[in-house]
C-alpha cells in the first residue's frame, strides 16, 4: 500500500475511517479545536472518501469541469478536541441524486462523539450552476451506499 493510499482512510463496517490528530494550528488561545477547523478536518475526510473510492474532486474539475461544494452544512459541536488528540472522522452517505449527496460526518475521539455534521454536497459547473455527477463519480457513490446498506443488514 502506498503511503498516499495509507492516508485516505479505511472503510470498516460500511463507513470511511479518517485518522487526523489536533495540531497547534487547529486551536484557539486555550488548546480547544476552534470550532471552524472541525470543517476543515470534515472536508479533508470527504476528500479523501472520494479518493479512495476512486471518484477524485481533481478528476472531475479536469475531465467534466465540475466541482463538489457544500450546500448545506448542520453542525451538533457536543464535546471539545484539544491539542494533540488523536480524532476517527467517520463519514457514510445517506443519499445519492444525479447532481448532490447527503452524508453524515461524525469527530470522534477513542469512541466518543465529539461534532456531528450533516451535509448536502452538490454537483457545480465552474460558473456555479447545478450539473449533473459525472457518471464514474454517481456509480463509485451508489457502490459505496449498497455496501454501506449491506454491511448495516448483516448487523441487524
């Protein structure tokens, strides 16, 4: 595995695992994570989702000229991280249309839930209008959905 790969995650149990650790540029004054780098640290493990599941941002904006932008973010800030925690971002989608997404993003630190985050990603042209996912994008995310529902059937 090469170390790119190596630092794109997991999937385990239907769900992309992302390892990240707090550094002192993540934040405040007082050692907390200040409370827009847990956006940051989300994206970061949105990316790397999609790189792993072979549907690359870069990819797309270079052959369909579209990008993926955040249409609507919810966030539930329940517990604090400080600096150097080690932090899981665990990512799973919960609906794939022909132009957006909705996911679900959990902060988690040694199991305990720390931000909840609620997404609609949508598909946009360089000018910013709706488009559709390309389709290698659309199929590797309904791939990534099936598994995510088959692995939740065999846990119940």
């Amino acid at each position: 595995m090469s170390d790119v790969t190596a630092n794109s995650g997991r999937i385990e149990n239907g769900e992309h695992v992302f390892p990240t650790r707090v550094y002192y540029d993540d934040t405040d004054a007082a050692g907390v994570v200040y409370y827009a780098n847990f956006l940051r640290m989300a994206e970061r493990a949105r990316t790397e989702m999609l790189r792993l599941l072979g549907a690359e941002h870069g990819e797309a904006t270079r052959t369909h000229g579209v990008a993926l932008a955040v249409r609507r973010c919810e966030v539930d800030y329940m517990r604090p991280a400080r600096l150097d925690d080690a932090l899981h971002i665990h990512s799973r989608l919960v609906k794939v249309g022909g132009a957006s997404m909705n996911m679900e993003q959990i902060v988690r630190r040694a199991g305990d839930d720390l931000v909840r985050l609620t997404l609609r990603i949508a598909c946009v042209t360089r000018a910013g209008g709706a488009a559709r996912l390309p389709d290698t994008m659309q199929s590797a995310l309904q791939n990534f959905l099936t598994e995510q529902g088959a692995t939740n059937m065999r846990r119940n």
